[in-house]
C-alpha cells in the first residue's frame, strides 16, 4: 500500500480527534440520562430530562421492592396529585406516579400495558386529562424530552438512542452541557434555552414537584400572583373544541379493558385548568361511555378551583393542595 497513506492516516486522526472527543463526551457523562440506569434522578433539568424514561426506569427499579399496585397517570399537569395523599384515601402505602410532559392518551395505554406485561397489578388508577390527552403534537416534534420509551412502543433501542445522540450536537448543545459541568456555574445569557433548575423527582414513588415556584410563592406571594398573566383570563371563555377523535377509540377501549381484567378501581379527573375553557360535553359522553359517567369528573369551566389563582404555579400547572382536595372530594362520594 503507499506509504503516502499511512502518512496520512495520522493526519486525519489529529483533524478529527475533536469530534471523536466530543462523541466520546456523550457516552462518558450520558447528558439526557438515557444510556445507564439511575437509582435517583432528584433535579431535572427541563429542558433536556425525559420524563417517559424517567418514569419508566423509576417503575422498573423500584416495581419489585415496592409491589406498586396503585398508578397516577397524566401529564406534568398530574403533579398536583401525590401519591402520599392519594395513598391515604385508597388505602394503599405506595402507589407510583406514571406520568410524563404532555402525555397524551397513547402514551397511557402504552404504559399500562408495560405494567400488565411487568406482571404487576394494577388495583387502583387515577387519569388525569388535560388539553394534551388526546393530542399528537408533541409525537410529531423532534423534542427529545416528549418522546415515548422504546421499551413500550414499536420503536427499536438502536433508533431511540441515535434520537438522543443527535440532540448532543444540535443547536451547540453540548457546548452548554459542557461548560455546566466542568465550570459549575449557571450562565442565562445562553444557557436558558436548555436548562432551567426548577423540578424535582421522588424515590421511589416518583411525584414531581416545582421547588423553585414553591420558594418564590414563599418569599413574597403578593409579587408572585400580582404578575399581569394570572389577570388576563377571559371573562366568557370558549368551550374547548372536541378532542377525541375516532383513533383514540382504541386507546380507549385497551385502557378500559385492562381495567376489566384487573378489576381496577378508578378514577377519570378533567384537571381544574387555568383559562376556564368547559370541556366538551360530547367528549364527556365518550369518556362516560368506556368508563361509566360516575367515575368521570370533570373540574373545567369556571368553579371554586379555577377561581382561586391561589391554586396555580402558572397557567398550565396547579398545586398540590388543590389535587388533594380533588381526590378528598371525589374518595369522599
């Protein structure tokens, strides 16, 4: 072979040693937490975090120490119902938060059929729905925090990590990952479009929390509540369009028979949302017809949740101490 080419061959090493290193840094600090599995995954970094992995992984670990047999399903909107709470009025010590980031209807099949095929029970249930329970926007996105765990979909391991891997290097993400970790310091100035610190995970019923929001109501809530968009509600919101379209009615009719072959006890809560907007009430009457009417309630529209701008974090999440009421009211009946 010329020998020109074994001259060569270092050259092209030393020109691409940078980008070897950089795909090297990947898997070495594994910055999306999707390579290697985590006991605890504590601080979430919004915008990077997946919270279908985060909870699948959790459910995993914990699933045969804890014999979770009771299931929160729902977005990040599902945070306001913790499992300490709902524990009590079920009866039950641990029951496991199954949500993720604007989790839709797919996405709750899917995992309640990983469940079922773990092998655990699913005695009790609790769906919350939201604007994005019966939505594909964010399956269609390239968001790498939105996208559904291959261990429950079609997807292979090999097309789900190179999802990740690319995310590394798009929009110079790396180059923020990067100086975050070896610096420690916090820069907003370009730092703010991937990472805000301002969530937090339990072990092992894996609750989601907003510590951040909690400190700043805590320090000064008058300034906190007085921000113009807690005031800008419409005075005669619009009836939310319909949602449920005829390719849910699969998701539906799985969901419902699982609930059949494990007896479960559940309940269907329309979550309390900020702009007041009434679901639809033929939407309803799809619901009540899989699940029956008297496990569907619906908290939209203008009542004393919605009211109270006391029982938000912002416009899309609202707190605990408004799910806990919730469920009081609705175990109470």
């Amino acid at each position: 072979m010329d020998k020109k080419f074994f001259k060569f061959i270092p050259k092209v090493l030393l020109f691409s040693s940078p980008f070897l290193l950089l795909a090297l840094s990947y898997f070495v600090f594994d910055p999306f937490h999707v390579l290697r599995n985590y006991k605890h995954y504590g601080s979430n970094y919004l915008k990077t975090f997946n919270r279908n992995r985060v909870s699948t992984q959790t459910y995993l670990n914990y699933k045969d120490e804890h014999h979770f047999n009771s299931f929160i399903f729902g977005s990040s909107r599902a945070s306001a119902f913790q499992t300490q709470d709902w524990g009590k009025l079920i009866g039950e010590p641990a029951p496991f938060h199954f949500d993720a980031f604007n989790d839709n209807i797919s996405g709750m099949r899917g995992k309640l059929e990983f469940i079922d095929k773990n092998g655990s029970k699913i005695k009790n249930a609790l769906i919350i729905i939201d604007s994005d329970t019966f939505s594909e926007q964010y399956d269609e996105s390239e968001s790498i925090v939105h996208h559904k765990d291959y261990r429950w979909t079609s997807e292979g391991p090999l097309s789900y990590h190179t999802r990740f891997f690319k995310a590394y290097f798009k929009k110079k993400y790396f180059v923020s990952y990067l100086d975050l970790k070896l610096f420690n310091t916090y820069r907003p100035a370009y730092m703010d479009e991937f990472f805000k610190f301002k969530y937090y995970y339990t072990t092992p019923q894996n609750d989601f929390l907003f510590p951040e929001n909690i400190e700043n109501i805590r320090q000064d809530s008058v300034k906190y509540y007085s921000a113009p968009e807690f005031h800008e509600r419409m005075p005669h919101p619009a009836m939310l369009e319909r949602q449920i379209k005829k390719h849910h009615l699969t998701d539906l009719r799985i969901i419902d028979s699982l609930f059949k072959v494990h007896q479960t006890n559940y309940k269907i809560i329309i979550g309390p949302a900020f702009d007041q907007r009434e679901y639809h009430p033929i939407d309803l009457n799809i619901l009540g017809i899989y699940f029956g009417k008297k496990n569907i309630y619906n908290y939209t529209g203008k009542n004393k949740y919605t009211n109270d701008i006391r029982n938000y974090y912002e416009m899309s999440h609202y707190k605990p101490a408004a799910g806990r009421q919730i469920m009081e009211e609705i175990y109470s009946q």
